[in-house]
C-alpha cells in the first residue's frame, strides 16, 4: 500500500469516526466519556456492560413508574410464555415496590392446581426472601422456572390471612392457550375470549 493510500484510508477512519461522535448528543457524549475514563483510570477492572445496564435503568428510575428496560435475556424470557415452551410453576407477575404479586394464574398450570390465586403476594421462594428487597425480575424469573417435575416452595401472603402460605409447587410445562373461553351466545352470536394475540 502506498504512503498516500495509507493516509487517505486513516484520513477516512478517522473522519468517520469523528463523524459517528458527533451524532451523540452533548448528554450522550458526556456518559460515553465517563464511561472512557473509568475503564481507562479506575483502579480495578470494571465489566463496562454491567455499568452500562446500571445506568440505564437508574436514569429509568427517574421517569414514570411504568418505563422499564428490559436487557436480551429478560426479552427472551418475556418471549418464552408467547411461544408456550418452558417449565415453571404457570403465573405471570409484576414486581411492585420490590414486592411480587401474582396477576394471573395460568388455567391448568401447577400454581392453579395447588391454589395459588392472582393477587396473592409470593414473599418466599425456597426459603428466600424475595419481598422488601431490590429484586430483578430476571432473578425472580430464574427462581421459579426449572426443569418439569421439580419442586419450588413459597410463602405467600393473601389477602384477608394473617398467616403466611405454604405452597410445594411441582414445576411443569406451562400450557398456553390463545383461546381461554368460547361458547355461542344464541344462534347467531358466539363468544370468543383470548387472552393472548400475536
């Protein structure tokens, strides 16, 4: 290669990587630079994607309660119960004030055939507490999920009961239907209930 190639080359690089920073706003710039100097001046090695993630969802934290970040794993694992191939114990959740509330109760699944009921507060698992503490959905997904014919146990908090519940759950594949009631009304009028469309 000559002089002149060489140079235009590393002229071209250079200008589009200029270019490339130049379309983060002067706030973007700013993270990516602290972002630069702590790996280039901490003391220790840092693991940047796990500060990255952190950051990410503490500048979430100052919007609405409802905006959330979701990483690839949590997408996949959110995609899973769509395409009806996993092991678990059949709820779908949400994490309020670091407390986990069960919103459904998946119909033929292994918490419906134990008697756990949507609004019930899982305050254990395995003897873990999961409630009152910065838990991430992905761990709480982790926790009960597992191979079919395992057992997970929770305590649980239901409303109106003083006492904590205890729940052996034996995980199982987790059946999905799209389709959750159907019957015809009359003659001419049927009903159809999904619960899930995609």
């Amino acid at each position: 290669m000559s002089k002149t190639t060489f140079f235009l080359a590393t002229l071209l690089l250079v200008s589009s990587l200029s270019f490339g920073q130049s379309r983060l706003s002067p706030d973007g710039v700013k993270l990516e630079r602290t972002l630069q100097m702590i790996n280039g001046l901490y003391v220790d090695d840092v693991e940047t994607s796990h500060l990255t993630e952190a950051a990410i969802r503490a500048m979430l934290l100052e919007l609405d309660p409802h905006s959330t970040y979701l990483n690839k794993d949590e997408v996949k694992a959110m995609n899973e119960p769509l395409q009806g191939n996993f092991d678990g114990i059949g709820i779908s959740f949400n994490m309020l004030t670091d407390t986990l509330y069960v919103m459904e109760v998946i119909s033929g699944g292994p918490s419906q055939k134990v008697g756990l009921l949507p609004g019930d507060k899982i305050i254990y698992v395995n003897d873990s507490l999961i409630a009152g503490i910065k838990k991430d959905n992905q761990d709480v997904i982790k926790m009960l999920r597992g191979p079919k014919g395992t057992t997970v146990n929770v305590r649980v908090l239901r409303r109106g009961t003083p006492q904590l519940l205890d729940f052996r759950i034996v995980r199982d594949k987790i059946p999905i239907y799209s389709i959750d009631a159907k019957y015809m009304v009359d003659h001419h009028t049927g009903y159809i209930r999904l619960s899930r469309f995609g």
